[in-house]
C-alpha cells in the first residue's frame, strides 16, 4: 500500500523556492533561514533602487 500524502492544508509554499512549508518550522513561511535570508535581500534591495541607501540604522534593527 503508498503511504498516504500528507494534507495540502498544513503547508504553504515558500515565499523564496516554492518548497511546502509546514507551519511547525522555525523559519516558517520560509522552508529555511537562509531563503529567509535571500527574499529580505530582495526587498532591500528593491527598497534601495526606488527610495534611498540602505543606511548603517536600518540593519541595526534585526
Ligand atoms: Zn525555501
């Protein structure tokens, strides 16, 4: 017999690779720290093109 699949409804893609995420994960909704890591880089780095540097008190934050 296949082992029954695990509910659809218990997971969310990754924001970053699309992987299914279960909401139990520590870096949830990211499947992992690092694509945690790499979709900020994206939105500070579209931050940085339409507004203004990225200044030394913004990275102070996290
Ligand atoms: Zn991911």
């Amino acid at each position: 017999m296949s082992p029954t699949p695990p509910p659809q409804a218990s997971t969310s893609p990754c924001p970053t690779c699309k992987s299914p995420v279960t909401a139990d994960t520590a870096s949830f909704p990211f499947c992992s720290s690092r694509c945690k890591k790499v979709d900020l880089g994206r939105w500070f780095n579209e931050s940085y093109k339409v507004s203004r540097p990225i200044e030394q008190a913004d990275l102070d934050e996290e």
